[in-house]
C-alpha cells in the first residue's frame, strides 16, 4: 500500500529500494526556499543499516505488507521487551535495542500493534498519545500564565518534555508518541 513519506510514523515499516525498513526518526523541516520535506532515519531489518532519506509531500512510499497483530506490553528485562497476545496469551519477547526510540512511551499494560512480517515480529506501533506521570518540574509560580512559555518535566518513564507553567508534580499529561511533544493535560 502507498503511502505519503509525511504520514509514515515511528515504528512504521516501509518497503524500501527492495529491503524492509522500520523507521526510527521522523522530523518535518520547512526550509526557506522550496517545499516542505520529511527526513526520515530508517533501519534496515535485514542486515541493521541505518538510511537518512528526505521525502518531498508528493512523494509516496510502500508500507510493507504485514500481519499486525494486538499485544500488550508486560516488562522489560534489560536485553528485551517482553509483550503478550491480547487474544492467544502467548508472549513474545523482542530486543531493546530495536525500541530506543520508542522505550520512553511503554508503560506495562499499554496495548500495542506488533507487525509480523511472514511470523516474525518485526515492529511495534505505539497509539498516537499515551499518558504519562509527571516526576519532577518546578514549582509554578504565582502570577505566572499558560501563556509564559514552558519549563522541563522528567516523566515517569524517564522522558524529558517541555510542559506548560501550571503543570505540577504527579499530574498526568497526554504526550504524542511521534515527537514526543507535551499534548495536554489528561
């Protein structure tokens, strides 16, 4: 199936110059001259090479064919992220290195879509926002207004966002999975 290079997402794979790629980054950069672009970080599945490729919005990419397939994350061990079928109870477990970019989001008993591709798991799908718990940030200050700017939060999952003034310790925050980025208060 083709689609557009802005919708892929992290953890989406893409058929790619004959191979199987996963993406690792995203980032939409609008330069001063010229349209708009994608820049995307992929990973080969195959063999682990790392591709930077710049797609223009008209540009279309192959999304690979896979059977997806909803699991739910239970813990990590160190060396792999161990997930259960929602639907069989069979767990799988899959290497941390392949979820860097995607480990700062992964809360046990968060439901996910794990892409097989010919029976072997090959990438996740994070839902598009997840809530989070905020640690540490400073204190709000009174007088200060939503509309001052921000200050830096640490997550529970050890994440680093800028927030809003008035968002204290121990509040829940909506956080998108594909920047992030701070969405709201949950």
């Amino acid at each position: 199936m083709k689609i557009s290079a802005f919708d892929a997402r992290l953890g989406n794979l893409l058929e790619y110059h004959g191979k199987l790629w996963r993406v690792l980054k995203k980032s939409h950069v609008k330069p001063g001259k010229g349209g708009a672009f994608v820049q995307l970080e992929l990973k080969c599945i195959s063999d682990g090479a790392k591709l930077n490729e710049r797609f223009r919005s008209e540009d279309k990419i192959e999304k690979a064919r896979v059977e997806p397939r909803r699991m739910q994350y239970l813990y990590a061990d160190g060396v792999a992220h161990v997930f259960m079928d929602v639907e069989t109870y069979e767990q799988i477990g899959l290497a941390a290195a392949d979820f860097e970019a995607q480990a700062p989001f992964l809360l046990p008993n968060t439901e996910v879509r794990i892409n097989f591709h010919n029976d072997i798991p090959i990438g996740v799908e994070l839902p598009t926002t997840v809530v989070l718990q905020v640690r540490e940030t400073d204190g709000a200050v009174k007088g200060q207004t939503a509309s001052g700017g921000g200050k830096p939060a640490t997550l529970e999952t050890g994440h680093k966002v800028t927030v809003p003034v008035f968002i204290n310790v121990g509040e829940k925050i909506r956080v998108n999975t594909d920047t992030g980025a701070y969405v709201e208060r949950a």
